[in-house]
C-alpha cells in the first residue's frame, strides 16, 4: 500500500472507496468523497484497511 492506491474500506456499515494519502506503519490516511464533503481526510488503523505493517 502506498500514497495514490485506491482501496475499498467499511464506513458506517457501507463500502467506500477511498485514495491512500499518507501511510505510517501502523495508520494509514485516507482521502474520500463524500456528497456533501469532497476530499475528507478519513483516519484508519492499517489492519482495518486490509494492509500488513507498511515497509520503511
């Protein structure tokens, strides 16, 4: 996983689709599209997302 990959995760019981923008080694953010919020930066811990521990 790194910045600029697309990826689906659960938000609010619902499947988002989301861009990664910046991956940590436990953390990994998230730009989303929202109706009424374009481009909102959504935290996620990197084992919800589906990833392994990000490599330095």
């Amino acid at each position: 996983m790194k910045p600029g990959d697309s990826i689906k995760f659960e938000f609010a019981g619902k499947k988002k689709e989301g861009v990664v923008h910046k991956v940590f080694p436990n953390t990994v953010y998230l730009k989303v599209d929202f109706e009424k919020d374009k481009g909102k930066i959504v935290k996620r811990k990197l084992s919800q997302v589906g990833g392994k521990k990000a490599k330095k």
